[in-house]
C-alpha cells in the first residue's frame, strides 16, 4: 500500500488489523525521495541526530507498518535499518501524522 509521510490512509492498519491480522507493507515508504527534503522530517532528524529518510522509516514502524528498503549502496541500506535505536515522541508523531 502507499504509506509514507504526508502519503497515507489512517484507518488503513486498524481496518487491515480487524480483517485478521493483515500486515501492512509501505509501497515507496520515502514517497520516491520526497520526504528526504521535508522540512519538518529533517528537523525532527536533526533533533535525533538522524537522516530525514530515517525519520520517515521510524514513522512508518511506529505506525506498525513494515517497509522493505531498495537500497543499492550499503551505506544507504545501513541507514535505512538504523531506525531502531530512537523513538520518535507522540509530538513529532502527531506532525508527522498531519500531513
């Protein structure tokens, strides 16, 4: 499904979650590079000390939703998966959710 910042259904997980348990799968979860340059997604990076694509992929989990990362350089797949050592807050969750 389409499901990134600023690109997503809300009522997607928990209607896919009472249908038995479908997991939801983000199609182009960094909206084809788009949310790299989202101003409100690299200041919350830059608070974590994190990327704005890290950003957008810790939004997407903590929404419990998985992702699948296309990176071809191993530097761009080693940020990809270091999202799991922060958390971002029910503030910048909110922001983020209101796109």
């Amino acid at each position: 499904m389409p499901f990134s910042v600023g690109n997503w259904d809300k009522s997607l997980v928990s209607d896919d979650k009472l249908r038995g348990g479908v997991v939801v799968q983000a199609y182009s979860p960094l909206a084809s590079g788009g949310v790299i340059n989202d101003p409100d997604c690299i200041a919350i990076g830059k608070a974590h000390n994190k990327s704005a694509a890290q950003v957008a992929l810790r939004w997407i989990v903590q929404h419990n939703v998985t992702f699948s990362t296309q990176a071809s350089e191993a530097d761009y797949f080693k940020e990809d998966v270091s999202i799991f050592d922060f958390e971002l807050t029910a503030t910048e969750m909110a922001k983020l959710d209101a796109k």
